[in-house]
C-alpha cells in the first residue's frame, strides 16, 4: 500500500494499512469466537471442536488472498497500473 503511492501521501497510506490490519483483525476475533461458540451451544459439542469450521473459513480466506494476490501481478493488472498511473504521480517529483 505505502510502495505505491506518492510520497507525499505515504503517510496517508501506511495509516490506513495499518488501521485496516487492525480492525480485520478485531473483527476477524469476534466472528470466530461467535461462530465456534454458537456451534458449541446449538450442537452440544466440546469447544474445541466446535472450532473446526473457524479453521475452515481461515483456509478458505487463505487461499482467496493468495488468488488475490496472483491476480493482481498477471499482465493485465500491470496494465492498469500504467493506465491509472499518472492519476498518482506526485506534481512535485522530477
């Protein structure tokens, strides 16, 4: 996120990065903890196991990042980095 913006709005961008880790991860807690609880309680199961689909999500998450992540290094992604590239360049740069 900071490498591809100007460096004037570095800042901008490595605050949001990080406020955006921190509240995925805040809610990324809750979610879990409501779903193995709630498997817990409505199926009479011990807690750990309940915890089995939580595991499930977070591989299924996993792999939706990394597909992510190929995606946007294919050619065309790069392509659009060079079309939008100039709405990004920093006026004040030689």
């Amino acid at each position: 996120a900071v490498s591809g913006m100007p460096r004037a709005q570095a800042g901008v961008a490595a605050a949001v990065a990080s406020t955006s880790r921190q509240v995925g991860a805040s809610l990324g807690v809750a979610v879990a903890g409501t779903i193995a609880a709630g498997a817990s309680r409505a199926h009479g199961i011990p807690f750990a196991e309940a915890t089995h689909p939580v595991w499930w999500i977070m591989a299924g998450s996993g792999a939706a990042v990394a597909g992510l992540g190929w995606l946007s290094s294919t050619a065309w992604a790069r392509a659009s980095v060079q079309r939008v590239a100039y709405l990004l360049a920093d006026p004040a740069a030689p």
